[in-house]
C-alpha cells in the first residue's frame, strides 16, 4: 500500500506544468499588465496636468521610473534564484504592484495629495508648467506619488521576467523543452503587449476623457484580478527549488583564480567536480573549456585543498569545473547583451519623447473623438504582437530547412529595424517642425507617428523573445530566472542612458527647449539613428564571433538532447 501510495504522489507530481497553466498565468500577466502599461504610459500627462511639471521634466521622469521597472526584474530574480523561487516572488510582486495602484487612486481622489492646478497659457506643451501661477508640488504629495512610484516598480521587479521563467519552467522535463519554451516566450510576450495594449487605449482613455480617480480605480481592480488568478493556479505549478545565491559561486570562481594565478595550467592537472568521487568519474566535463582559461585555476586541485577521506574541501578557494564553466557562460554572452543597451536607450528616448509630440499634435479620429497623447503608444504593442505572430507563424515555418532562425538572427533583424525606425522618426519630426512654423496650416496628425511606432514594435517582437530565448539556453540552471532578467537589465540601463542623453542634448545645445514647436528633435533623431547604426555594426560583430553552448541544427532541440545524451 505504502508502494502504491508513492507512485500515487509521484504521479501526480509528474502531472504539474504543461500548458494547464497557461491559463493562470495569462489572466494574472494581463490583469496586471493593463494596469501597469496604463500608468506608466501616461504618467507624462499625469506629471503635466496633475503636478505642474515642465514637458521635458516630466519626459525626464517617466524615462527614470521606465528605468527602475526594468532594473528591479534583475533584483527579484536574483532573489527568486537564491532563496524563495519564481512563484513567491511573482505573488508578492503582484502584491506589491495592487498597493501601489491604491496610492495612486488616493493621490486622484483625494486633493491634499495634489498641488493647486495652475492657469496654462496657450504655446508650446509644458511651456507654462514653469510660470509663477503654477505651484510645485509639496514634500507630503511628492513622496506619496514617489511611494507609489516605487512601489509600482518593487511589483514589476517580482512579476514581470519572474513570471517569464515561471513559465518557462513548466516546460523542463518534456520533449523538446527549448521548442516548448520558445513557443512559451513568444506566447507570454504577445499577452504581455497585449495587455499593454489594452492599458493603453481602454484605462488611458478612462484616466484622460472620464476621472483619473476612476482609471487608477480600474488599475486596482485589474491587478486584484490578476493576483487571484496566480493564486488559483498554485497548484498547477511545477516549481524550481532555490538553491542559495549563483552569485556567491560565481565570485568565489573570480576570487580563487586570482589567489591561484601563479599556479602552472599545465597538461597533468587534476580538476575538481565535487565531493562525490563516484559523480566526478561520471561527469561529462572531465575538463574545463579553453575559453577563459585564466579561470580554470579556481578548479585545479592544489596540495592541500581537498580531505583525504571524502575529497571534499578543504580550503574555500577551491571550486568546482561546473562552476568555473557557469561563470564563463555568463561571461560569453555579456558583448552581446553589452550591444542591447543602446537599443534601449532610442527606444526609450522615443517613446517618452513620441507622448510630448502627439501632444502637440492633431489626434482627432473622426468629428466627435480624439484619441488620448499617451494612447500612441499602442502602436508599439500591436505590431509587437502581430509581428511575433507573424514571425512564428508564417516567417520562421517558411525558412526552416534553408535557413534555422536562431536566437542571435532574429536578435540581428531587430537591430536592423531599430535603425529604421530611428531614421523614420527623425523625417516625421522634420515635417511636423515645418507644419508648426506654418500657423495658418491645421496642425499635423498624430498618425503620422504610427509608422516609425509600428517599426519599434516590430524591433522588440524580434529583439526581446530573441535574448531572452538565448539567454535563458544559454545560462546555467542556477541562473534561470537572472537569464530572462537579462533583457530589462539592458533595457534599464538604457533608460537611464537616455534619461542623461536628452540632459546633455538640453546643456550642449538648443535642441529640446520645453515648447517642442520650437525644438530640434529631429537632429535628436538622426542622432540616435546613427548611434543604432553603429552598435547594430557591433552586434554583428559580437555574433559572428560566438558559439551556442548546444549547437542549433534542423531540430536545435534534437540534436541539443541528443548531444547530452551522448555525453558529447
């Protein structure tokens, strides 16, 4: 009976994960999602029309805050890595996140939370957010809506990428899982933008033409929803167990071969694979790569380091091949993360740059109806997820067999269109400064921001499933959910890049004053374009330079399983 009784609970641990939980996770992504792209999206407007900032300022802001929601997945990961896994991690941040919308809704309800709105002169956006009639905002109403500020970046620090490898993980252990995991990946992030798109149009809308205190109410409810789906899923979730900081090991490796770096990595060196003999003489790593052999000393054995009677350690100096191997791993893939910084950096600068111009814009659709300036955007997530669609649907079938889509191709052609997208920019914004100076003219639409919008999106359809594919196969498993906070470390850095590029295009130059009208920003543009060019030229060289940890054939699932089953 007692036998019976453990296959029973081994069954029905083998059942957990799987695409059953699909569903949980995709209720709590875009519960969540709505609520968080609506307020970050239109945070701009809500800085200019709620808390008398000036137009550059307030773009200023937004980029800092868009940094800090990219920053904070690598915090939470790392912490979902060391100690508690994805799912902790993930419910507490869609915890997080419902407070944060909560302060916000307060700071919309009720007026002590907001400055005394200020008469605005006609002219150029936020050019009047600076004049004497127009009251800044007091310590007590800055650091609630800075609260919620952080708040809201703590929740997208436990969910967002938390949440990716959560369901990555429900896919380790089936055939073909870095096919099932792709598919996975390219689904999360078509629902992810979609949800976004959703925030932007639908609770942007609300917050802009009906109440903020109502739109902010809605983000509430949204994200109260999506935290009940998560929790109704628990049991469907096949979870990873946390095995204690990678960080830690990874230092030691640095530390223990800079201590050993007089010792000779000779052909006769014995190399350390753990305390267990009987594992070390059936490891497929027999040796260390040759790649980064200056490491290899942390694993060498050295007189004394190891216990006769166990071989265990002795010193704390010595470490493992495997982890001499992880650390290299992280190291070989870090020129081309280095090169998705300044993709960051236009995108950002676009986007928050792209509110403050649709602002400035004709946005009627229709005689009765003009769309909200921070609602553009949209853009960007629609043709994320019909360029994803169409890339796995229809792309990406048509060239198999003649051309295997790896992860670093489709990373490629996302840079290439980044480069277009920053030149289309640059030609609309010319146009639109010449429409502003003819003031006789109706002023130019805000559609003709959608093509240069629609290019960004289709950049990040291919860039962001591509890197966080690569990553993800790429790491070890003690990294899991560090490889897919990959992609938003570079996205945050380049936030912040862009947030001290526009601060320093503002010093050098006369090129962004607060009326836009006035502005220059198509030489930002240009400017931008050719700093794309130029890091798409790295990229390329990075690529051409690196090789797969598993080698991507036909069937790059296959062949990779095939390849550690054979132990080659």
């Amino acid at each position: 009976m007692a036998f019976d009784h453990e296959n029973q609970l081994q069954a029905s641990v083998t059942k957990k994960g799987g695409w059953i939980t699909l569903p949980f996770l995709a209720g709590s992504v875009v519960g969540l999602g709505m609520a968080m792209s609506a307020t970050s999206s239109n945070l701009i407007v809500y800085l200019l029309h709620k808390y008398n900032v000036s137009a550059i300022d307030a773009a200023q802001i937004s980029n800092v805050v868009r940094g800090c929601m990219q920053l904070a997945p690598v915090a939470g990961a790392a912490v979902s890595d060391a100690y508690f896994g994805c799912y902790p991690v993930a419910v507490a941040g869609v915890a997080f996140s419902l407070l944060s919308f909560v302060l916000f809704t307060l700071t919309a309800t009720l007026p002590p939370l907001l400055p005394p709105p200020c008469q605005r002169a006609s002219g150029g956006v936020g050019a009047t957010a600076s004049s004497a009639s127009c009251e800044a905002p007091n310590a007590v109403q800055s650091t609630v809506l800075y609260a919620a500020l952080c708040l809201m970046a703590v929740g997208n620090g436990g969910t967002r990428y938390n949440m990716a490898a959560l369901g990555a993980d429900q896919f380790v252990g089936e055939g073909a899982p870095r096919r099932r995991q792709g598919a996975f990946f390219s689904c999360y992030f078509a629902l992810l933008y979609a949800a976004y798109a959703a925030g932007d149009t639908v609770l942007v809308y609300v917050q802009d033409g009906v109440s903020w205190a109502l739109g902010f109410g809605v983000c509430v409810a949204t994200s109260g929803l999506g935290l009940a789906a998560l929790l109704l899923g628990s049991r469907h979730y096949r979870r990873s167990i946390p095995k204690g900081s990678p960080f830690t090991a990874l230092a030691r490796v640095a530390v223990a071969a800079a201590r050993k770096s007089t010792l000779d990595l000779g052909s006769r060196v014995q190399y350390y694979h753990g305390c267990n003999r009987e594992a070390e003489t059936t490891t497929t790593h027999q040796v260390p790569s040759e790649r980064f052999r200056f490491l290899n000393r942390a694993a060498m054995v050295a007189p004394g380091e190891t216990r006769e009677e166990d071989g265990s350690v002795a010193k704390p100096r010595l470490c493992t091949v495997q982890q001499v191997e992880d650390l290299k791993s992280l190291l070989r893939v870090l020129p081309l993360w280095s090169s998705g910084i300044l993709v960051g950096v236009t995108v950002n600068a676009q986007v928050s740059l792209t509110v403050l111009q649709a602002l400035t814009m004709d946005r009627a659709v229709g005689p009765r109806f003009a769309f909200p300036a921070a609602s553009i955007t949209v853009t960007v997530l629609a043709a994320f997820v019909l360029s994803a669609a169409l890339f796995d649907r229809l792309a990406a079938p048509l060239w198999h067999g003649k051309l295997v889509v790896t992860p670093l191709r489709r990373v490629g052609l996302g840079h290439a269109l980044n480069v277009a997208s920053m030149a289309v920019a640059a030609l609309v914004e010319r146009r639109r400064i010449r429409a502003a100076a003819a003031v006789t003219v109706v002023p130019m639409s805000a559609l003709w921001l959608v093509p240069q919008l629609a290019l960004t999106g289709a950049e990040e359809a291919l860039h962001l499933p591509g890197n966080t594919a690569l990553f993800y196969g790429e790491f070890p498993a003690a990294l899991r959910s560090t490889a897919t906070a990959m992609p938003p470390l570079f996205i945050a850095a380049g936030a912040y890049l862009s947030t001290a590029l526009v601060d320093a295009v503002r010093r050098a130059t006369r090129w962004l004053p607060d009326d836009l009208n006035q502005s220059r920003l198509d030489s930002v543009y240009w400017t931008l374009a050719l700093l794309a060019a130029v890091n798409f030229g790295y990229f390329l060289v990075c690529a051409t330079t690196y090789k797969y940890n598993n080698n991507y054939g036909d069937d790059g699932d296959a062949k990779a399983q095939t390849q550690r089953d054979d132990g080659s």
